[in-house]
C-alpha cells in the first residue's frame, strides 16, 4: 500500500510539474487565444463601433438582379492584389480582368453589410487553377460601396488574432495556437488529476485569506467551473482546423492527386468542375433564390440567405450555389441548393447530413457560434474570459510563489516572468483599447488607415512590454511590480477616452444609442465603461496594498539599520 501511495504521490508530482511549466511556456499564447476568442463573440457589433457608416440595422442577402450584380459587375483587382500576383504568372499582367470564375456574397444575422468577392482567372497563370480575387463590402439598401481600406477590427483583427495570433506567413500562427491548444489538453488532465479535491474546489473561493491563497482559489474555481468549456472549445478548435495541423500536404505534394479528388466529387454531385469554354448565359437568380428558400420552407426550415455563389460565370458550365444561414439552430449548416446558371434549372440539393457528419456540424456550430441566441453569446464571453482569469492567476500565483526565493538568491528569474505577466495581462488589454482609441482619433482619409490602427495595436503593446520590464525592479527584492496598477490606470483611462472619442466623432453617445435600441454601438461602449470601472478599483486596490506593503517595511529597514 505503501509503494502504491508513493507511485500515486510521483504521478501527481509529474502531473503538476506538467501542468506549470506547459501553463508557463504556453500561456501567453493561450490567454490571447482566450481573451481576443471571448471578444470575437461580438465581432460584428465591434466592427459597428469601429466603422461608423455601418452603423444601421441589419439587413437580409439583398437582390441580385438589383443590388449584387452591378456591384459585382464593377469589381477588380486592386493593384496590390494584382503585383503579388506577377510571380506566379508566364507573361504581363492585362490591365482589365475579364473572365470570372466565381461571384459570392455573405452575410449573417448580425450583418447590417454583404460582404462581396470576385474571382478572376489569370491569362499565362502557372497554376490555371489559381484565380485573382477582388474583396468588397456593399450597403445591401443600394449597392453603395463602402470604403474597402477601413479595417474591421472585430472580424478583420480580434477574430484572427483568436485563432492565427495575425502571422499568416506559412500558417505560423495557425501551428503557435494548434499546438498550444493541444497542450491546453494535456495541461486540463494534468490540472485534473493533481487537484484530488476536485468538487471541493469548484465551492471554494476565500478572498478574505490574501495573498497566494486567494490567487490559487480563484485560478482553481476559475479552471473548475469553466472546464467543459475549455476542453471542448479546444478540442473542436483543432477539429475545425484539423486539415491544416494534420494533412497539410494536401495543396502541396499531393497536389494531382488532390485535384482528382476535386473533380470526381465534382462529377458525382453534377455541379461541374471546370469551365467548358463556350459562352453561357445568366438566368433570373432571384428566381433561383425563391425556389431554394421555398424548398427550405417545405422542408420546415428558415429561409434566411446566407451565402451565394455564382462559379464558372459566364460559361455554360456556370452554375448558382445557394446556402442557408442556419441561424436557428447551433448546428452550423448550409443546406445548398444548386440550379444551372443558364436555365434556372435545379442541380441538387443537398440531402440531410450523414451521422457523422451531422456531429461535425454540430461541433463546428458550437464553436463558431452563428446562431441566434443572445444569452448563449453571453455564456461564451463569461466561458473565454474565465480561461483567460485562469490563466492570468496562474502567472500571478507562479511568480508570487517564486519571487521571495529568487530575491533570496539573487536571481532575475521571476522579474522576467512577473514583466511577461504584466505584458501579458494589462499589456494585452492596453493594446486592445489602443487600437479603439486610434480608430476614433485617425483622419478617416488617411491612407493605409488599417495598418496604422494595427500599428497602434502593437506599439502600445509595445510599450506595456517596456514599461513592465523598466518597473519591474522591485520584484527582484520580493515586492510587487508598480507596473500592475500603473497599467491598470492607463486602461481605465484608455477605456474612457475611447467611450468619449466615440461620442465627439460620431455624435453617438450612450443616451442616443440606448435609446435608439442600437445595441452594437451601446453594448461596447458599456463594455468600456465596466472596463473602466474595474481596472480603476484594482489599480486603487493595489495602490492601497502598496503603501500598506511600504509602511510596513519601513520599520523592518529601520530596525536592520540600527
């Protein structure tokens, strides 16, 4: 029984040696994954708050004979798009693009905007498969083109930074958050089994101890309550992705054999695979809409358009794809329907989903979370920002516990990592209100307006980093960084001036807006302010312990001087 014990006792060791340093080297990866994943939520109302002439009611996929196809009709290649392009392509590039492989348009629910996409095939193209794309975004009331160079920072921003972290180059990002998330798994198993008191733990929460205790009860509590959300929202995130991380050499040295996949797939569904070189027309696709959405009605379902596309344009090989938006169930699902371009005529609709694929919709709706329910959205911010508190504790207790040992011994380890901590936590957050505030102070015709905001992003995250490590000396003698509440008033600040920037720009204050009942524009601007609220009280909460810290010094020094 003895030996058993001991076993029992070296697995829990490992299992926390595990835990720790996976959670350390890691974290900072999955807080980010945590925070930008509970703000991605409401990507699209952040998106209202950041581009005000979005800012009206949403609207359904709007009439294509009317709306979309004259906004297609006008589209091109911008000029950058166009000169990434030269490499890949045998020859000059034509000025104007005439063949179009496909049109699309997308919107959703909480859209008041379509967002358009034109692709184009490519004269001397070394891979004729590869088409150029032209990106839009229309007012579905008119057709009016909005400003293209204005960046989304909801969806266009906060939302890749959830799963990519913004480093497209050869899906690095993409492999940083799969493989943190992957680790995120065996650190819940590892977390699981050291903590014996599991239950207990999920009651326990002792403020009133201070100190380590009351950080180590929130980071459990934290960790407990919101474990299903953490293990499921990690493992469907690597389900969602799951072509990337584990069959990443379909595109590449698989490329034919990938190819032939294509077509034959193509073949069996009868939607046509390639183009067949003889002109076609364009039947009404208004029509083909009417028909699709009364098929889902027959079919005892909403009829909400979410995605339309239009492939082989042009061609008699064309054909019209419409897709559900599925915003009345979890399930992300699509339900095409597909007719023939030139007649009308209808192709195939899609039957019901097999078993397993029914569970992968399932899993992927859950996740990306496209239905129409309120409350639920609510419960996924509270599930990402608990992961986040989770791991934010997690820093705290692991350098706190440390730093008295390391001053002792005159090490600079815990500075650094209390310096990344702080970086991580109120430095990320500094970061997120700094690119809110850039979006309300920069000229709206500035060029590259975006990149700056993105510039303002980073350099303020920046300069959290700097002033972290700058004010981290303290930590080496045992004591708190001032960073903590210093940054924590400067995000009460920023919080603040992005609520009152807003108001002088737009015109848009709280009193209008709530009683407008536009909530995309309210809702953040309330965010900001509980934002506000509570990084000032814990900057006075920290301010407080400081000087109870600092008076209760003095009369140490004094007495070691004497």
């Amino acid at each position: 029984m003895a030996a058993q014990g001991m076993a029992a006792q070296s697995f829990r060791q490992a299992m926390a040696w595990l835990h720790t340093w996976f959670g350390l080297v890691l974290g900072f990866v999955l807080m980010a994954a945590f925070f930008f994943g509970a703000l991605s939520v409401f990507d699209r109302e952040i998106d209202r708050w950041a581009i005000p002439s979005t800012r009206f009611e949403p609207q359904p996929m709007p009439s294509f004979e009317q709306i979309l196809r004259p906004a297609f009709e006008r589209m091109q290649p911008t000029p950058q798009a166009v000169d990434a392009m030269r490499s890949r392509v045998d020859g000059p590039m034509p000025a104007h693009f005439d063949t179009v492989a496909n049109w699309s348009a997308y919107t959703t629910h909480r859209d008041p905007v379509v967002a358009v996409f034109a692709g184009f095939q490519v004269p001397g193209a070394k891979d004729p498969d590869e088409a150029i794309f032209a990106l839009g975004t229309i007012d579905p009331r008119d057709g009016a083109a909005l400003p293209d160079d204005r960046l989304k920072i909801g969806s266009g921003f906060f939302y890749p930074m959830h799963y990519s972290l913004t480093l497209d180059w050869k899906n690095l990002g993409f492999w940083i958050v799969g493989f943190s998330a992957l680790v995120m798994l065996a650190a819940l198993v590892s977390g699981v089994v050291m903590h014996r008191k599991f239950f207990r733990e999920l009651f326990t929460f002792r403020p009133g101890k201070g100190g380590l205790r009351s950080v180590l009860d929130l980071h459990n509590l934290t960790g407990v309550v919101a474990l299903p959300f953490h293990f499921f929202f990690a493992f469907t995130g690597l389900v969602i992705f799951s072509a990337t991380y584990f069959f990443p050499v379909g595109h590449t040295q698989l490329h034919d054999l990938h190819d032939l996949h294509a077509a034959t797939e193509a073949s069996e569904l009868g939607l046509p695979h390639r183009r067949a070189g003889v002109p076609g027309g364009l039947a009404n696709v208004d029509a083909m809409v009417a028909e699709a959405q009364r098929r889902w009605e027959a079919r005892d379902m909403a009829g909400d358009v979410g995605f339309l596309v239009l492939q082989h344009v042009g061609d008699a090989n064309g054909y019209v794809s419409v897709y559900r938006a599925g915003t009345d169930r979890i399930a992300l699902v699509g339900q095409g329907i597909h007719f023939k371009a030139s007649t009308g005529a209808l192709i195939r609709e899609d039957p019901v989903a097999t078993p397993v694929g029914k569970v992968a919709e399932f899993l992927t709706g859950l996740h990306l979370q496209h239905f129409r329910h309120w409350l639920l959205r609510w419960l996924y911010v509270l599930g990402g920002l608990l992961g986040a508190v989770c791991i934010a504790t997690g820093f705290v207790f692991f350098v706190e516990k440390r730093k008295r040992q390391h001053a002792k011994q005159v090490s600079q380890g815990a500075r650094i990592v209390d310096a990344l901590a702080v970086t991580m936590i109120t430095g990320m957050v500094a970061a997120t209100l700094g690119i809110l505030v850039a979006n309300r102070l920069l000229p709206d015709d500035l060029p590259a307006r975006g990149d700056w905001e993105r510039y303002a992003f980073w350099g303020t995250w920046a300069l959290a980093l700097l002033h972290a490590g700058l004010r981290s000396a303290p930590v080496a003698r045992g004591l708190a960084n001032p960073a903590w509440r210093e940054q924590c008033g400067a995000i009460a600040v920023l919080a603040l001036a992005a609520v009152v920037l807003n108001w002088i720009t737009t015109g848009d204050h709280l009193l209008r807006t709530i009683s407008a009942g536009y909530w995309p524009v309210a809702g953040v601007d309330l965010v900001l302010l509980v934002t506000a609220t509570v990084a000032g009280a814990t900057g006075l909460h920290l301010r407080r312990r400081a000087v109870a810290t600092a008076a209760a010094e003095h009369p140490r020094r004094e007495h070691a001087h004497a």
